[in-house]
C-alpha cells in the first residue's frame, strides 16, 4: 500500500523500484491490483505449486 501511496503522489516507479528491492514492473503490478480491485487486490496469497518437502525441527 505504501508503494501504492508513493506512486499516486508522483514518485516514480523506478525509485519506488529502488526503495523496495524490486523491480518496476512488480511496482506497476501493484497499482494496476490497487485500481482493479482496491486494498483487497494488494493482500498477499499462497503461492501455486508443489508444497516444500522439508518440514521444520520440532
């Protein structure tokens, strides 16, 4: 959502990019989800694909 905010005052995609260790794409990504589909569009998933194979010591 910060990315989103920064964005929307006029910082380019290219320094958000930079402050957040991605790329610009990911920072046009995140505005396109904003204006598609609001906050909701922003909230992380589950990523598709096979479960990991290693399970944690307990």
């Amino acid at each position: 959502m910060q990315a989103v905010k920064m964005y929307r005052q006029g910082m380019s995609a290219a320094d958000i990019a930079k402050l957040f260790e991605v790329s610009p794409r990911a920072v046009f990504q995140w505005v396109t989800a904003f204006i598609n589909h609001g906050q909701a569009g922003l909230v992380a998933r589950a990523t598709p694909g096979r479960p990991p194979s290693l399970r944690p010591i307990s």
